[in-house]
C-alpha cells in the first residue's frame, strides 16, 4: 500500500495505490493552505481505502519545483511518516509526473514542453521526449524567453498563451500519476528533498556588514 501526495501546486492532491491501482485520489477545495490541508486530507484517504498508517508500506511525495512553503510542507510530513513508520520513502519530480500523466492520457503526441507556474511571471519549465523522459531541466525562465509552438502541458501553457499558444492539460500534478509513476518505474526515483530552483521569498535577515 504506497501513499502518494504532491504539494508543489496551489493544491494538495493525495492518493493511495493498492499494488494494483489507484483506489483513493482526493484533491483539496482550497488553494495556499497546504499546512492546514494535508493531514486532513492523508487521513480521509487512508479512511475510504480501509486502511490504517500502519498498513502502508512505502510513501512517495512531489519534490517541485515549487513554492518554499508548499514543498517544505509535503517532504517534511513525508519524511517524518516515513521515519515513524519505518517505511521508505521516494521523491519525483513534479514536472515528471505531469509529463507521464500527459503521455499516458493521449494529450499529446510527439516532444512536448511541462510548464508549471512559478510566480514573479516566470515558469518551471523541463523538457521531454515523446515517451515522457526529460531531455533537459527543470530550471526556471521568463515565457517570453522560452516560447514556443509544441505542447506545453501543466499551468504554464494556460497563464502564458502568447508564450505558449498550444497549452494542453493536465494543469497540476495529481498524487493519483505520481504514486503510478512510483508503482510503475515511469519517472526518477529521487531522495524527498526539495527542488525550489531558486532562494525562498523569506529569508533570515543577514548580519550588517562592519563599517570600515
């Protein structure tokens, strides 16, 4: 029993695959709110699959690119279910798990683009071939930079159409792909630490420097 859940969206998405498929995906009704979320949402799904924690046997979690807080939600409750259940536990990329979801629902065909919404105007952008395998990224660009006219899947496509004319769902990762991604051997198996491409907005204040 393999418990998967991404937190690089504005959502929280969570899921529990049975070996066989998934048999529980639910997806917040609230954005920006993934401390209060999460844990709520792990146990609704562990309650519809008739399950308890102890009765899972691996954990696997989105590791962005992502907002600082929204990632550092997911890994650490990821991380600490994982220690106190001594159970595994394995990352994915993010923009992986939307790239297989795309392939393997047919809405696209051929190299395609994954472009997730990275505020400041800019994306987390990878690419893939047509099979889903990343050939470069993810990094972070400004649209305008890198537009283009072959599919891009995820927000991205649909918050820059000018840059990205030929936008295609999905639009955020779903735990529902990611844990398949896992069970499967569809995407990189990562350790559960962040992808954040860039320094978070909050930082501590750095000393001043002496006066000379």
């Amino acid at each position: 029993m393999l418990l998967a859940f991404d937190t690089s969206s504005p959502t929280v998405t969570v899921a529990v695959h049975d070996g066989s498929d998934v048999v529980v995906e639910l997806t917040s009704s609230e954005t920006m709110r993934h401390g209060e979320q999460l844990t709520p949402l792990v146990d609704q799904a562990l309650r519809r699959a008739g399950i308890s924690p102890r009765d899972l046997t691996a954990i696997a979690v989105g590791v962005g690119p992502g907002p600082f807080t929204g990632l550092r939600v997911g890994l650490v409750s990821a991380r600490t279910m994982a220690y106190v259940l001594e159970i595994p536990v394995y990352g994915v990329c993010s923009l992986d798990v939307l790239a297989v979801e795309a392939v393997e629902t047919g809405t696209v065909e051929g190299p395609f683009v994954v472009a997730s919404d990275a505020r400041r105007r800019e994306v987390y952008l990878a690419t893939y071939d047509d099979g889903g395998a990343r050939t470069s990224g993810p990094d972070v660009q400004r649209p305008a930079d890198v537009a283009t006219e072959v599919a891009v899947v995820g927000e991205g496509g649909s918050l820059y159409p000018d840059a990205f004319p030929s936008g295609r769902a999905p639009l955020r990762p779903s735990a529902g792909w990611l844990a398949r991604c896992v069970v499967e051997e569809r995407a990189e198996l990562r350790d559960p630490e962040p992808l954040y491409l860039r320094r978070p907005d909050a930082e501590i204040p750095r000393a001043p420097k002496p006066v000379s």
